[in-house]
C-alpha cells in the first residue's frame, strides 16, 4: 500500500513538471514525448511516468498521433480563441465575486504579490511564478467552489500555451493592469474588477495573436 502511495505521488511530481516545462517553452508543441525519455529526465521508473502520461494525455497536454507517437498537443487557433473567451467569462466572474466576497486577507496578499511583481519584471522565471499565484489566489478569493474547479481545468489547457512575460514588454502591460484590477477590487467595485480582469485577458490574447502572425518583413 505504502509503494502505490509513493508510485502516485511520483507520478503527480512528473505529471506537474512536465506540465511545467510545456508551459516554460522546454517542451514545445509538437514535440515527441517518450517514456524512455521522461524516466531518463526525471531519473525515476517507468511505472509513475506511464501514469504521468496517461493523465497527460487524459487532460489534452499530450496526444497520441498515428506514426509519430506522443507528442506535445498543438493548439489550433481557433481553440486558443476559445481557451481565451472562457478566460475572460470565469476569471471575469471571479474578479466580480472576490470584489464582493474576498477577505481583507486575500485583498491585502494580492496587492503584495502586485507589489513584488514590480521588483521581479526583469526576471522572467520569477515573474511567471507570481503571476500563477497572483491568478490562483484571485480565484480562491471568489469564494465559488464550482468556479475554481472550471477554472484549474482551464488552466491546465492553458499551459500549452507558452508564458507571454518574456516578450514585447508584455511583463510590464500586464503588471499595470494587475494593479487596476486590485485597486477595482480594493475599491469593492465588481464591475470595474470584472472589466479590468476581461481587459486584461483580452490584451493577453491580442497579444499572443500578434508573436503568432509569421513576420513577413
């Protein structure tokens, strides 16, 4: 009983580091994932990275093609649009509900970690890190058990898109419009925390569109 529990906690440990690495750009998509390969990488056995892979694949972060085998899912673009229109509703609702229901706790630890964010815009690796608590704990913050589950499912979709923090001044647009949308919810102001936050994912999609656009100069 005690080797399965360990089996199951490696294979969550590899499950989250491969997510991880989708999500920094190591793995990218379209690339071939093997068994071999990740038990080499991870330094662990077959048996957990197997159960690794077939969560991979049940959550659409991997996918099985004929010929070529697994390998990293490759969004097309009118999927992306979808994961982005999604964003906008629930993250959207989760401003407005944590304007309404976040603790002073949970409104303070945002502004904090919005305040960190500023020290950190050079460093992407860093930034990318506050970013996914400064979202996560917003969520938490709406206070909508129902909300949160639809939310991490969405965000494990999202991983397959690359982080935009690196790119094209994107660190220092999305630090400022972090800060309208604390001060929104600080402010106990849902609808100016729901716009803020759909502002700032649609600014986050237009964006990704533009590096996506082949450069035809």
């Amino acid at each position: 009983m005690v080797q399965i529990s360990k089996t199951r906690d490696i294979s969550h440990t590899v499950y989250e580091q491969v997510r991880e690495a989708i999500h920094d750009g190591e793995f990218k998509v379209g690339d071939r994932v093997t068994e071999v390969a990740l038990a080499e990488k991870f330094g662990v056995s077959r048996t957990p990275i197997r159960d690794a892979i077939s969560k991979l694949e049940a959550d659409g972060l991997l996918t099985n093609v004929p010929r070529r085998g697994l390998i990293v899912t490759d969004l097309s673009h009118q999927q992306i649009g979808e994961l982005y229109m999604m964003r906008e509703v629930l993250e959207g609702a989760a401003a407005r509900l944590a304007a309404l229901a976040g603790s002073d706790a949970e409104i303070s630890t945002l502004q904090g970690l919005v305040t960190t964010e500023e020290t950190a815009l050079p460093d992407p690796a860093k930034l990318s890190a506050i970013n996914k608590k400064f979202h996560r704990l917003l969520a938490l913050a709406a206070h909508n058990r129902y909300l949160l589950v639809a939310i991490e499912q969405l965000s494990i979709t999202m991983s397959l898109l690359p982080s935009l923090l690196a790119e094209g001044g994107r660190s220092q647009i999305a630090h400022d419009q972090h800060m309208l949308i604390v001060e929104a919810i600080k402010k106990r102001d849902p609808e100016a925390a729901e716009a803020a936050i759909r502002d700032h994912i649609r600014s986050s999609h237009e964006h990704r569109l533009l590096l996506m656009l082949p450069d035809d100069s």
